[in-house]
C-alpha cells in the first residue's frame, strides 16, 4: 500500500468514524433536552416542560432578550436532533459538517464569552445540571475541532473524487486500450 | 455511504489505532456528560422540597420563617442566595420581585429563602445573620429586600445594622438586636472543602444558616444564585445564574398548565 493510499484510507476512517461520533453527540445533546425532567413519562406536556426548563438556561447566558430565548430554545434541541439524523445518514456530508462546525462554532463561542464574563450558570449544552467551566470548554473546544477535521476531510473527499477518475475506470482503459 | 467507504478499508488501516482514538475522544468527550445526565442531584431524588425535611427543626419556636407566600402554593422554589453576591441581587431585584409581586401574590408560588453565605463575601455572613434574626420575629420579607436593595452600599464598611433598622419598626429592631447580642464570633460562611462551618455556641441563628449550608451541599450548590423547583411532587433539576421573569413565568405556566 502507497502513502497516499494510506492517507486517503486514514482520511475516510476519520470521515466515517468521526460523523458517527458527531451524530452520536448530537443525538444524545438532543434527547437529554428534549426527556422529561422529572420523573413522569415521555409525553407531549413533559417536552415542552423540558423546553422550558432549557429556555431558562439559554436565558442564563444573557445574550438573547427574552422575546428571542424561547424561540431559540424550541428550535436548538429539534434541530440538534435533525443534524445527528444527518450525519448519520451521511448524505450530503460536506454541508452537514459544515453547518455542524459553524454551530459548535456559535456554542464554542458563546461560551468562551461567557465564562470570560465570570458567570456562573449551568452549561445547558446536554441538558441541566452541569456547571459551565473549563471541563466544558474543553470538551465543546475538542468537539469544534473533530468537526471542523471532519469538514476537512469531507471537502477533500469531495474533491478528490470529482478531480480524479474512478478506480473502475482505471481497470477498463487499459482492457479498452487492447 | 457507510457500505461505500468502507469499501475502501484495508485490514491495516482499520487497525485498532483509528478506533482506539475515536473510542477514547468520544468516552474523554462524553463521559462529563452522561454522569450529569445520570447522577440525580440531591434535590431531585426526593419529592420533598428540601426545606421540609428541615421541618422539624424550624417547627421550634422562634425558628425563623425565611418563605413568602402561600405554603400550598402548587409550585414551590427553593433560591440558595449569598447577600452579598452580585448575581443574587440582580436576581432579586429583576426576577424574585416580580414575581413575589404577581405569582407569589396570586397564591401560584411559595418562595423559600436559603442561606448559602460565599466565604469569600467578607459580610455576607453577617447579614444572613441579620436576616434570620428578623426571620425569627417574622420581618423576613423586609429585611431580605433592604439587604438587596442596599447590596452596594453596607459592603462598603458592613454597617449592615442601619439598613437593617430602616426596614422595620424600632421596637422590632430591638428584638433582632438582643436575637444577635451573643454572636461574637465569625458567622458561618460555606467552604470551599464543602466541610459544614461551625456555628457560634452564643449565636441563636447561626444554626439555621449551618443548616441552610449543608442541604445546600446536598444539592448541589455551585454557584449562588441557585434555585429548585418543586410541583406535583416532582423535583426539578436545580438551575443557576440570572433567569429573567418572563421566562421563569414562562416556566411556571407550562407547569401550571399540564
């Protein structure tokens, strides 16, 4: 095996192994959300509790006016659901990781500017309960960066197989040549 | 797509070190997380509101009362405050008073005060004291908004006491005066260890404000303003930082609503 076939092979590894790890953390940011936060059962009352009680912790940061919160915060855990299903699905995967780096992007953001402000509220980022601190920005900062690889490797993979002519073609030029 | 890349794979190359990585990022990544998801805080294992397991204690005479508002109220929420920390007074004054004003008024909300002085608050300490003193004669309400509305002012030189009289009747100040003449120690301030503050043997309130500390490790308290809340015997998971009123309304009226 070439370098390059190594690299490329290492290439898709990450590609396939880090979408699924991405889909897999937005899935779970989803659900821990979206489940019921006390305990009752999954219903249509218990997630819309659970929006609420996730609009008060978008509400902590102090970004948003109040009139904005609770929109943002009935559309952040749906779409953090749609995005996993996306990646998962691996269609389209350039701009599913594109859109999911510029989201952890935002949060990364968001926090950083946060904590730099001396804040002292909870995380929001897989549910209640966790307090934002370094641990945090640590993990969203690792998170942005397996995006952003995962982004990388998708374009290039784009590229690449646009740039370059298949590996069937390859096997029958030279059977056409004959 | 999943069967097309992996296509491509050579035995080698799905060798054990991508995994390994990936494995390790995602439990590195993850593992915060999921404990938080899994870990039930204190408050939120019990269907009883902290304060009540206190019942016993505070049933005593003389115990300071340190709520607002109806008991049965079908909501109940728990803040763990410092007096003298920023947050909480912003708290106060642009969320609580609202709503003490509208859902506390209305009989939808009970209130209930904790004391979770900071150690690095030099009077914050001193004026839970005050507080739980005025609670003892039932003035809590008073004091508790004089101390927030003054927060800028009695850190300045910790003349806690002329803010304190202002908010209550001389003969009633009198009362909280002897309540605190035997405190002469430090009051109790939470640690950083999460190790409970002594109290002084000679201070009548200091052990409410141990006590207060202690159930406020139990939640856990990280930050202060800290606050839970209880409805249809259900615990809330505890929330902390700034929640402006029309969005704690907002919640309240989806638990009211169900």
């Amino acid at each position: 095996m070439t370098p390059n076939e190594t690299r490329g092979n290492l290439a898709r590894t990450l590609l396939l192994f880090g979408r699924l790890a991405l889909a897999a953390i937005f899935l779970f940011a989803a659900y821990a959300k979206l489940k019921p936060q006390a305990a009752t059962g999954w219903s249509g009352s218990s997630i819309k509790t659970s929006l609420s009680l996730f609009a008060m912790q978008v509400d902590s940061y102090q970004l948003l006016p109040p009139q904005l919160v609770s929109p943002a915060a009935h559309f952040l855990p749906p779409f953090e659901l749609f995005l996993g299903l996306w990646l998962l699905s691996g269609v389209l995967l350039r701009y599913a990781s594109l859109i999911t780096t510029l989201l952890l992007g935002a949060f990364f953001a968001v926090m950083v500017r946060t904590y730099m402000a001396g804040l002292e509220i909870n995380c929001g980022c897989f549910g209640p309960g966790e307090r934002l601190g370094p641990l945090t920005l640590l993990r969203d900062g690792s998170l942005l960066a397996l995006a952003l690889a995962v982004a990388i490797a998708a374009f290039m993979q784009g590229r690449k197989s646009r740039t370059e002519p298949a590996p069937v073609a390859h096997v029958s030029a030279p059977q056409r040549a004959d | 797509m999943i069967s097309r890349i992996n296509q491509g794979f050579s035995p080698r190359v799905a060798s054990r070190a991508p995994w390994a990585a990936v494995i390790l990022t995602a439990l590195v990544v993850l593992a915060p997380a999921i404990t938080a998801q899994t870990a039930t805080p204190a408050s939120a294992k019990t269907a009883t509101p902290a304060h009540k397991h206190a019942a016993a204690d505070t049933a005593a005479p003389g115990a300071p009362v340190k709520t607002i508002g109806n008991r049965n109220a079908p909501i109940t929420m728990e803040v763990f405050s410092d007096y003298q920390c920023p947050s909480c007074g912003s708290f106060f004054e642009n969320t609580l008073r609202a709503m003490i004003q509208d859902y506390v008024a209305q009989g939808k909300v009970y209130l209930v005060h904790h004391d979770f002085p900071l150690q690095m608050h030099t009077y914050s300490g001193q004026a839970a004291r005050w507080a739980n003193a005025a609670a003892m004669i039932g003035q809590f309400q008073d004091v508790d908004a004089a101390l927030f509305d003054n927060q800028a002012k009695w850190p300045v030189d910790g003349d806690i006491e002329k803010y304190v009289s202002a908010a209550m009747s001389p003969a009633n100040f009198k009362r909280v005066q002897g309540i605190l003449k035997g405190c002469t120690a430090a009051p109790p301030t939470s640690k950083a260890d999460r190790t409970a503050p002594q109290p002084d043997p000679g201070c009548p309130v200091d052990p409410y404000i141990v006590q207060d500390i202690v159930l406020g490790y139990q939640v856990p308290v990280q930050a202060t303003p800290t606050f839970i809340i209880h409805y249809k015997g259900q615990s809330y998971p505890a929330s902390s930082g700034i929640i402006t009123w029309p969005i704690l309304k907002q919640f309240f009226d989806t638990l009211l609503s169900q």
